[in-house]
C-alpha cells in the first residue's frame, strides 16, 4: 500500500526543478507511505515518477520504488497489492521467462517481470488484487496509467496546460507550478446529488477519475492536442460479467453453491492474509464482516486481531453484536465507544484527509475504527462488497413494488405526489411542532412520505427510480450558483448494461457507481490518513465474478436479502447471533447537528461566509437549517454535505 504520483512535460523544466518539484508532490502522500520515499527523473524525456511506501511485502530495499524493470525498458510506481504474485512467478517460470533475476520478494518486481514477459495489458488480466499504476514505457515513449477491476485503489489524471499530472490523491498534484485548482461548479453539483464526486469527473476542471477496470495510454511522440483526447480503455468489463452470469447463472444446488462460494471467499480471505506485518480485521458484526472475520479466524493458528466501534445511542449501536462474533470465534477483540467529542476531534481533519468534498457521514467512525486498529496492526481485512454483490441493500420499497407502481399513469402518480406533498407540508407539519415525539414517529414518518411525494412526481421509468434513490437531493442546480449537470454520467453507465430485471440493474449501477465513489473512497482515505492498509476480499474479482452467476433467487429469498451469504456464515456462527435488520455504520448526526455539533455548524453556514464565497444559493441552506433545528425535518444530509463542502474549502 502506498502512494504514487508522476507528471510529464514538454516545457523544458531544468532537471534540478524536475527533481524539487517530484520530491514536494510525493512528500504530500507521506500519509499513505511512512516508510520508504523514491523519486526517479528523466529530464530528457519530460518524466518524473515518485513514491511513498507502506511496507507490507518484502520490507528490504529489494521493494524500493520506482522500479526499474530488468531488461531497463519500464519503469513503475504502484501502489496496492498483488495477491497471486507468487503464482505468477511460477507462471513466468513454468512459461520460459527463466533469465529473470529476481532481487527480492515485492510484488512489484513479480509485475514488472509479468509486463516483461506477456505485455501490459495482458499482466493486468491476470492479476488478483488492488492497484493503481503508472508506468514509463522507454522503448514506446508511452505513459500508462491503470486502475484495479474494482476501485479499491485511486488514481487520478489530467492535462494542466500542457503538462500531464496523475496521482493517489490531489493533493498530489497541488506543489506542481502548471496545476490551476479551478472548482468545477458542474462537479459540485453532483457532488451535493450524490455526496461524493462520481467518476470521471473531479471537483477540479481538467482533472478526472481513471475508471474501474480501466488503463490509459499517452504516447508522448504525439502533440499535446492528440494527448488530451485520448481515453480510457476496460481489460475487464463489469457490465460482460454481469451479463454473462445473468444468461448462464449457476445450474447447481443450493448446497452445491453454498460449498462453492464458501471455498472460493477463503481462498480470497487466505490470499489477503499475506503479509511481513501485523494484520487483523474490521468486525462490525454485520453479515458481511462477520463472514470475513470466520474464514479468517478458521485459517490462523492463533486469535486474529478484530476491530469495533460502539454508539452510546442504542439505535446506531453494532458493537454489542460484534463482541458477541467476537466471544463465539474467540478472536482478540478490541472496542471503542464513540461521543460527539471524538467526532469533533476527527472533524478538523476530514477537509485534509478527503481532499475532494466528500460527505458520507460514515467517514467518521470509519476513520477512529482506522485509528484504533493501527495501534496494533498495518493490515485490516474489511467486509465491503457484500451489499452490492448479494442484495443487501434497504432501498426495497420502491425496487419491489415498481412493477406495480410503473402501471399507474404518469399524470396520476404527479397528482398524488402533488396530494402527499401538501399533507406533508401542513397537517403533519403541525403535529411535529406540537408532538413530545418530534425527533420518532412523526419526523420518520414525515421523511417517508416526502421520500414517496418525490418518486412519484419525477420516476418516469426504471433508471430514474434507481437514479433518484441514488441521489441525495433532485434538484443541486437550485442549490449551486452558476451550475448545471451537463452530461448525465448516470445514464452513460445504463446504457453500458443490457439488464432488463430491476433488482440485478439496480445492483449493477451501484457497484459501479457508488461503491467506488463512496464507500472504496471513504475506507481508502480515512484508513491511509492513519497509515493503514485494508483489504476486501469479496472484492476479489473471482467472487465478484462467481456472485453473477448465481441465481437472482440465491441472492434474495422470500424477502431475506443476502440468504446465501448467510448460509455460508451459519456454518462458522450460529444464525441467532446476526440474522438481524440492517442498521449500517452511521453516527447520530441528526442529534448531533441539534446538540454538540450545532455551534460549529452554525459557524460554517454563516450568510456572509456563504454569500463572500459565491457557490450556494444561501437562503436555500439557512431555509433546510431552520426545519433541521425546529424538528420539522431531518436535513441532515443535505446538511453535512454542504458543511463537508465548506470545510474541504478551507484547505484549498
């Protein structure tokens, strides 16, 4: 795990400023690479590469980066990790590639010697893992840049004048004399759509997201021009596995598959135990976590380390279920009960550590759950994935029942969204004010109704509805001065898959929107701020590739989201210990923003500051802060995001 960054140029920079200038953008990751730093030059040619290590594989100077391939012609920055690098050396072995001297153990050595010996494109094929890369061809006078299948790791890119700059994160970029910084006001309202920044685009105009499962290639014998037209390309296509396993889902039986994919999540879980330095793992006591902490526990000879945070507040409190995992699989269980003022300590940070606005209000516990297990590991395994490759998620009322809702005229779903909407506005309204329960009952049924009032107003088809639940708010551009969604990336990614049932296309779109742009983003940034590394085996791509193959019927049962995975995790931990509803990693932000967090927040928004700044229609906000504060509705979401906005701001 580590940081990379690298930049080319045809101004003609004197070397001594190529050097100074790599050395400030690699030294902003230091965060993501505490041990080892490299940068390597080459003024003749306009490139500059740099690195900052977390050591996990190979601790010696044999894993120093960039690396030079052996026969002198690539040169490499990566970060991540290559799990079947071993097997990949035998490959090399077995297939002829003998003369190969290998220095060291790194899993960077094993990938230049596969781009030796079977090409870029296809070494990337065959790897298991996590990465991002960037890659200095001699002999080609080419840069390429890839990204895992996934998103687990990030890379972004783009041209500043006429400089090429590419990193881990965009502090990265910031040292370099040619990066503008000039905020997108189109990003930032898909940023306040979605509370993340969906890739490609970036908070910063000319900067952009490689995309999952992408490389990109600039043969610097070409103009500038030619440069910055050229796109990514996919080695590997969600949308072809999706669609491959929908036409030729799994034939076997429930218990057949049950086997199957118990034995192929172990396989990932023990690849994903491979490390030189302390590992352990994420335990929230959820399905997903629960399962990644049993197939670890069942493949360690002694108590693996597990990882929890707790809520005071009963409604968002986990913690009890995960000491419960804890004590059953007799793992080394450590917990941390979380209070306003933690939240407050972490707060400060989160401008710095997401250095693009980024609001899932998770981040916060997600960076103490960070910060605590790096007190005693460098590794934690995590549970991500489960939800968008197993069903898991809540957003079941409108999914199921669209079938039935999609034949009520257009015309008469309006005017009933248009009857709910004026209930919600007075009547119930009323009955909040006046209600001992304002912050229970009401409010929920308040938020549920509204929820209804808008899909039935502006759902007109399939991907709208599974586009609405993907938003936060409908309506940014009433929010952002000067903005609008210009291109609808969403729809781009619809038209990438030939899904025709609701529930996999759902499933499908969120795997390749949000789980890269929030959750991959929100565990990677709040985990390398304190020097960690995770990993996610269900993440790996042979799981992904095994879940769309089974049957839509394994996946939801009867109502029962996830019912293979729970099947698979009956067989390490009794039912009764996590077949419950799901609550998710969140904090009592609503409370908060009412109670400890209000006079920071209130400071944040302040009119002035709002108006001085220029991106927010500033009645808008104060309008959402007065229903938050009164009871009558819970803003806090629209809420954080734009106060995550401010305080990103504040480090620009």
């Amino acid at each position: 795990m580590c940081g990379i960054v690298g930049f080319w140029s045809d101004d003609g920079i004197h070397p001594e400023k190529f050097q100074a200038t790599i050395s400030k953008m690699t030294n902003t990751l230091t965060h993501r690479g505490p041990d080892d730093v490299g940068v390597w030059v080459n003024d003749k040619n306009g490139i500059a590469l740099g690195q900052r290590r977390l050591s996990i594989l190979d601790l010696s100077a044999a894993g120093h980066q960039p690396m030079i391939s052996e026969n002198g012609r690539y040169v490499v920055v990566f970060n991540g990790e290559i799990y079947n690098h071993l097997s990949l050396r035998k490959s090399l072995l077995d297939e002829g590639a003998v003369s190969y001297n290998w220095h060291g153990q790194s899993d960077t050595e094993t990938l230049l010697a596969g781009i030796e010996h079977w090409g870029i494109v296809e070494t990337l094929k065959k790897l298991v893992g996590m990465f991002a890369i960037g890659i200095w061809d001699y002999t080609d006078t080419t840069i390429t840049l890839a990204r895992d299948r996934i998103g687990e790791k990030p890379l972004y890119y783009g041209f500043q004048k006429n400089t090429l700059l590419f990193g881990s994160e965009l502090k990265a970029l910031k040292p370099h004399k040619d990066f503008a910084g000039e905020i997108n006001r189109n990003s930032i309202c898909l940023y306040l759509r979605h509370s993340y920044v969906p890739t490609p685009h970036s908070i910063f105009n000319g900067i952009k997201k490689l995309p999952p499962g992408t490389l990109i290639q600039f043969p610097l014998k070409e103009n500038v021009d030619t440069l910055k037209s050229v796109a990514p390309m996919e080695y590997w296509s969600l949308a072809e596995v999706a669609n491959t396993g929908l036409n030729n889902p799994f034939k076997g039986s429930d218990a057949e598959a049950v086997e199957l994919l118990d034995k192929q999540i172990r396989d990932s879980v023990k690849l994903q135990m491979m490390a030189d330095v302390p590992l352990g793992v994420f335990l929230s006591g959820g399905i997903d976590s629960s399962l990644i902490t049993s197939l670890m526990q069942a493949q360690s000879v002694q108590s693996i380390k597990t990882f929890s945070i707790g809520f005071e507040s009963a409604e968002f409190n986990e913690a009890i279920y995960a000491n419960a995992i804890a004590k059953h699989l007799g793992t080394d269980h450590t917990e941390l009960y979380v209070t306003s003022e933690d939240a407050m300590q972490v707060i400060p940070l989160l401008g710095k550590i997401y250095d693009e606005p980024f609001s899932d209000s998770s981040q916060i516990p997600t960076y103490l759950v960070s910060k605590l297990a790096k007190t005693d590991v460098t590794v934690a395994l995590s549970g991500d994935g489960g939800d968008e490759l197993f069903c898991g998620y809540n957003s079941a009322f409108f999914v199921d029942q669209w079938k039935y809702i999609s034949k009520i005229p257009y015309s008469v779903r309006k005017l009933l969204g248009d009857l709910i909407r004026c209930a919600v506005n007075y009547p119930i309204d009323a009955l909040i004010k006046h209600s001992r329960n304002t912050n229970t009952r009401f409010v929920k049924l308040n938020e549920r109704l509204t929820s209804l009032a808008n899909r039935l107003n502006k759902v007109d088809s399939v991907d709208s509805l599974i586009y609405s639940l993907a938003s936060v708010i409908d309506n940014p551009e009433d929010v952002v001065l000067g903005a609008q969604i210009q291109s609808n990336y969403f729809t781009d990614i619809c038209k990438m898959s030939a899904i025709k049932d609701i529930k996999p296309r759902q499933m499908f779109l969120t795997t390749k929107t949000y789980l890269p742009d929030d959750i991959l983003v929100k565990v990677d940034r709040a985990a390398m701020a304190n020097s960690l590394e995770t990993r996610m085996p269900l993440l790996d791509h042979r799981v992904i590739e095994m879940a769309w193959g089974l049957p839509m019927l394994m996946k939801i049962r009867n109502g029962e989201k996830k019912w293979i995975l729970k099947q698979v995790l009956n067989k390490y931990v009794p039912n009764h210990l996590f077949d419950r509803s799901k609550s998710g990693f969140s904090i009592p932000l609503a409370q908060w923003l009412r109670g400890p967090l209000k006079a920071w927040a209130e400071d944040l928004l302040n009119k002035e500051r709002l108006v001085k700044e220029g991106y927010f229609d500033v009645e808008y906000i104060h309008e959402k802060w007065v229903d938050h504060q009164d009871g009558v509705k819970n803003n806090q979401t629209f809420l954080w995001s734009i106060l995550m906005f401010e305080m990103w701001l504040l480090e620009q």
